[in-house]
C-alpha cells in the first residue's frame, strides 16, 4: 500500500509539473519572432539583432535587465513592453529556446 502511494505521488508530482511548464519556442513565435525572425536575422524593427548563438545566460540576464529597465540598446520601449509582460518562468523559458538555436 505504501508503495503505490509512493508511486501515484510521484506520477502525481510529475504530472502538475508537466501542467505548469512553459513552452518556450511556442512563446518565441507569439512574442520575438515578427521582429527576430528565425533568429539568425532580425528586421528593422528588431533592431538588427541576430539571437542565434546567444548563450541562455545571456538572453535571460538582457531580458530581466529589460523587464527592470536596467539594460537597452537601440528598442529599449519595445523590449520593455514586452519582457515585463512575462513571468520569470517564461523569461526562462524563451532564453533556453533562443539558447538551444
């Protein structure tokens, strides 16, 4: 009895986490792709950058840095807007995407 206890919790526990997890290129293509594209070139409303090749570390540090208005370039306005709309669990998700590229 124990033992199938133990095993239904851990299904259990699997399965919430399964529920919460974000999809991070499904976000990429609501959010980042119309102005970074592919992520290997960028239109001039994304100003020029091309996110290909960026370490996760990178995308998750500049993205918080917009959401908090401590980091910007060229379409600060526009990242604001953006990276403050995503909860930090999505701001992870999307840099392990653009990451992964």
């Amino acid at each position: 009895m124990k033992r199938l206890l133990a095993i239904m919790t851990v299904v259990f526990c699997f399965g919430v986490t399964a529920a919460f997890a974000v999809d991070g290129g499904a976000l990429y293509k609501q959010r980042c792709a119309k102005c970074h594209k592919d992520g290997t070139e960028s239109s001039k409303a994304g100003g020029g950058v091309v996110l290909k090749g960026q370490s996760s570390g990178e995308i998750s540090m500049k993205m918080n840095g917009y959401a908090d208005g401590s980091y910007g370039g060229m379409k600060k306005k526009t990242m604001i807007r953006i990276a403050s709309q995503l909860e930090a669990q999505e701001i992870k998700a999307v840099a392990e995407y653009i990451g992964s590229m």
